[in-house]
C-alpha cells in the first residue's frame, strides 16, 4: 500500500502534467488558428509552425496524468469546469486570453504610419528620460527648415523647433515606455494586445451590471470576434488601449461606492490623456458620482448628509474620490502640454478649426453607420431595445443611462471631424463599441425571454464566424505581412555605418527606432535644396541614402525636378521586397 507522501506526491505530478497538457493544448490551437508565430519579448524568440507537435505532447501528459493518479486527474478536470453559475465569468475568461494570444501572434510589431510610429517613437523617447526627439544633425543644418528634424507622427515643437513632438496623445506611450523599461524594448508592442484582452473582460463586467453574466460574456465574446476590434487589437495604436480605459472608468464608476469612484477617477483620467477628445465622453460619469452616494443596497442619500455623518475622508472639503484620483494624469497632460507645446491646452493634433467642421457631419453621417452595420451587422439596431429594457429596470437604470450617454458623447465629435474614406476610421467609435454590444445582446436576449443561454449561445455562433470572415476579407490577419517592410526596412537601415543618414517620410519613423539611424524628410526640404542638403552632410562625414515606397517615387521627382540627386534615373542601392515595395538610393548618379 502506498504511504501517504507518495500518494501525495503522485497526485501533485498528476495536477502538474494535466497543466502541462493544457498549456500544450493551447499552443497547438494557437498555431493552428494563426497559421504559425513568431513572438520577441525581453530579448527571448519563440516561434511555432507546426501543431501537431504539441499535439502529441498534450496527449502525452494529459495521459500522464490519468495513468499517475486517476482520481486526482479527473477532480481537476471537473473543478476547472465549474458549476453552471461560473459558466459565462469562464467564457468572457477565455474570449479575453483568445484576444490576447492572436493579437500577440498576429501583431504588427512595427514602427510603421504616422500614428504608431508615433507612440512607439515617443515611449522610447520616455523610456530614456526625454520629453521630445532631438536630432543629431539640428547643428549640422542650423538653417533648415524645422519640420526636417521631424519623423512622421511629429511635428516641430513651438517650443523648441530643433525638436520634434509628437502629433499623438501621450498615454498610451507612457504605458509602453513603462513596459520597455521592465521587459525590454520589445515589450512595446504587448501593452495594446493586454489592454484589448482588459477590454473583453471590461466588456463582460459591464453586461453583468448593465443586465447578468449571461449578457455579459455574449457581448464580451462579439467584441472580441469585431472587424475593428481586432484590426486595432494588432497594432501599437492608441483606439483599444482609449476604449479599454474608458470602460474600466465606466464599469468602476457604476459600482457606485468610495473604491470605485477612485478606480473610475484614474482611469478616466488616463483615458483622456490617451485621447484627450474622451473628456466629453467622461462628463456622465460625473452623475455617478455627484448629487446622491449609495449607501446601502436600497437608497441612496445626498453628499450633504453623507458629509455630515463623517463617512468619507473628502467629506470634509467637498472632494471626491474620483476628482482626486484624477488629479495626477491630468497634472501629467497639462504639464506635457506646457512642456511640449507652449500651453496648457496645447497638442500636436493642429488647429480645431481646420479640423472639426459643421460641414462634415454629411458625409460622416453618410459612412460611419454604414460601415458599422457592414462590419458589426445590423443586429446593432438592437442596441435600442436593450437601452429600452434597461431603462424599464430600475436597478440598472442609471448606470445604462450614463453609458448611452457616454457612447454617444464619444460618437459625436467625430461627426463633425475631418472626412476619411476608409471603413477602419470607426476605430475613432471604438470606445463606444462595448456599450452598443452590450445593450445590442439585452435587446436580442428581451425579445427570447426563455433560454436565456441557449439564445446567447446561438447568437454568437451565428455572429463570431461572421465577424471573423469579415476580419479576413477586410485584411486584418494580414496587416503583420503588409506592415513588414517598416521592419525590414529599419533592419537594412541597422546594417549601414553608424554615418548613414536617410532623408524619408513614410520609412522615418521605422528607420529611427528599428534601424537607430537619424533621418531627414525630403517633403520639408525646399524644391531647390535637395543638393545643397547632401552636400552639406557629406562634408560633415555622412554618407546619405534615399528611401521611398512605390507610391512615393512620383512625389520626389515631382518636387525635386531640376536637381541632380532628384532624378533618381539609376538603379538603388537596395530592394525591400514586401506587399509593399521600399527602394533605397544613394543620392548621385554612379559614373557611365
């Protein structure tokens, strides 16, 4: 008979190898789903192509752990799968980790347009104690233009015009400069993918306050199956992380006590120095917080009483919570502002006026409902019988006033911004999303008031698969593949003499930060300065290279007709072969 540390011992391997199989369980899913990974973290490379490998390993310790202690093995397996009142917490639970594995495995991992490059440029920049890009050339070309110095997703500061700051809020570069810090460079592009996992959780907690789990885990389940939500989800872009800080604000700020309201406070801050057109998507969150406090599950009674009675440490002075707890990230943006841009309500997005006009809420009334319901369906009209069966509810009907309210604070503005043609600018409407999900799987769920599981099952086996064709039509399982040629642009960059500088636009932003070499823009050069740049840099001891996408070829020549570097008649020096063709020049005609 076996002694009692043995048994122990035997069931203890057997707990082990049953997590073992699991965890290779999932890696097999994870390469099958995504065809195969890549992931860099802290230094360290792992990669996957094959499945069945892991496969065979969690058949091998699932196994294992049956032949070990069979009893122990199957006790597991019954306590992971809880009872049916664990059942939706599991479901949001395992949409989140999805979300998480595929955004990594799929993430862009690159310093690419104007709005990436500028967060990842800006982190670094955060991550070694700077508030601005300085340049180090700006002495070499005293009198150039300014706007030379700057990579794209910057400009010239005001206050420094040698230096360039960014056109992006700082929130989200704050966090990735944190992660840089902690886990190394590479750890950047894990913050967004984190945060979208948060915002599928977020999604699930706020159906259970909106309505129960139920409602919560379907809506939490379609966020995490979206076009849009997955689009952003890879990339280091600030639209999830701003949706993610929104709804931890929203869903904090609805449990309607002291912890909450200092949760919804720092979030909501966070979420404005993110992206700071959120502060009016925060304005109704304000009556969560104001007029009456609760106090037990039954009533609520005004702040003057509350204050009376001694129960809050802010009583005293008329503070709440929530304005205290934002007080440091709002402190944070006003300060960068100032530091950055010469005034307290200053950024790098431009003049107002020049971008929000009374004329452009046509044409966006004329888009963004239309790609909405061409990516989300038209089962989004529910959303209005959701509002409606949540106002009937007295228990959640505050809390759904203030999200509809807040949703459409965040959809509003961006009626009257500028007008774009393409359907992934309602990434701008991706903090409202999680609402309209939720309401959206109430008013579904309303209208079948029986089976209330079976319904949510079947809504999101109907939907998901959807969604996720629409992902794939709409390419956003190839964005790692077309984003490439910043990666291996930046890389030949790496390769050249330490001297090399590159005049680019498109390519500066992932020059500097995978390639670590200065660029210049070419586009703030004057038409007749081209030569007289290169020359000035050759004499300072630089050797130069041109780098241009297919697309911007015309433009050079265009504006650089006349000068000699500006022809570009010759071969290039390199070929960057991508779904995105980057062709790299030296600026002279080599001798005929």
């Amino acid at each position: 008979m076996m002694t009692d540390n043995r048994m122990g011992a035997r069931s203890a391997a057997a707990t082990i190898s049953l997590f073992l199989g699991a965890a290779a369980a999932a890696w097999a899913a994870v390469t099958v789903v995504s065809g195969g990974f890549a992931v860099r973290a802290a230094g360290l490379a792992l990669s996957s192509r094959d499945p069945i490998r892991p496969l065979i390993a969690a058949a091998f310790f699932v196994t294992a752990a049956f032949v070990l202690d069979g009893g122990t093995a199957v006790r597991r397996l019954r306590a992971a799968a809880g009872g049916r009142d664990r059942i939706p917490a599991r479901v949001a639970g395992g949409a989140a980790a999805c979300v998480l594995v595929c955004s990594l495995a799929w993430n862009t991992r690159a310093a690419g347009g104007s709005d990436s490059s500028c967060y990842v440029l800006q982190a670094d920049a955060f991550a070694h104690g700077r508030l601005t890009l300085t340049h180090p050339l700006a002495d070499v070309l005293s009198d150039a233009p300014p706007a030379i110095f700057a990579p794209t997703g910057f400009l010239a500061s005001p206050v420094r015009p040698r230096e360039a700051v960014p056109i992006c809020g700082a929130g989200l570069a704050l966090a990735m400069a944190g992660a840089s810090i902690v886990a190394g460079r590479d750890a950047v592009f894990a913050v967004v993918p984190l945060l979208a996992a948060l915002a599928v959780w977020l999604t699930f907690v706020l159906g259970r306050q909106l309505d129960n789990e139920v409602t919560g885990a379907a809506a939490a389940v379609l966020l995490a199956c979206s076009p849009i939500f997955l689009y952003q989800a890879v990339q280091p872009m600030s639209d999830v992380p701003a949706a993610a800080l929104w709804l931890a604000a929203l869903a904090a700020c609805a449990r309607r006590d002291r912890p909450g309201a200092a949760i919804g406070g720092a979030c909501a801050s966070f979420a404005v120095l993110t992206r700071p057109s959120l502060a009016l998507a925060i304005v109704p969150l304000l009556f969560l917080q104001t007029g009456t406090v609760p106090v037990s599950k039954t009533g609520t009674v005004p702040v003057s009483s509350r204050s009376k009675r001694g129960q809050s440490p802010f009583s005293k002075w008329g503070l709440s919570p929530f304005f205290v707890a934002a007080v440091p990230a709002v402190a944070a943006l006003l300060a960068l502002n100032l530091m950055r841009y010469g005034r307290l309500l200053g950024s790098g997005y431009g003049n107002p006026s020049a971008l929000f006009s009374l004329s452009n809420v046509t044409p966006n009334l004329a888009r963004y409902p239309r790609w909405i319901l061409e990516t989300q369906t038209p089962i989004l009209l529910l959303a209005a019988v959701g509002l409606w069966s949540a106002a009937r509810a007295r228990a959640q009907r505050r809390v759904a006033a203030v999200a509809a309210l807040s949703a459409i604070a965040v959809v509003v503005p961006y009626l009257f911004y500028t007008v774009f043609d393409d359907w992934w600018y309602i990434r701008f409407l991706l903090p409202a999303l999680p609402v309209l999900l939720v309401f959206c799987v109430r008013g579904a769920l309303a209208l079948i008031p029986r089976h209330r599981r079976f319904a949510a099952a079947g809504i999101c086996l109907v939907l998901c698969p959807w969604f996720l064709h629409i992902a794939r039509v709409r390419h956003v399982f190839d964005l790692q593949a077309l984003e490439s040629r910043f990666v291996l642009t930046g890389t030949y960059a790496n390769a050249q003499p330490a001297t090399t500088v590159f005049l680019a636009v498109q390519q500066s932003g992932s020059i500097r930060y995978h390639g670590d070499r200065p660029t210049l823009a070419w586009d703030a050069l004057p038409p007749d300065g081209l030569d007289a740049t290169i020359a000035r840099l050759r004499a300072a001891g630089h050797s130069v290279l041109i780098a241009l996408e297919d697309a911007e070829e015309v433009a050079f020549r265009r504006r650089f007709r006349g000068q000699q570097a500006g022809a570009l008649d010759w071969p290039p020096a390199a070929e960057i072969h991508a779904p995105v063709r980057v062709r790299v020049w030296p600026p002279s005609e080599p001798p005929r």
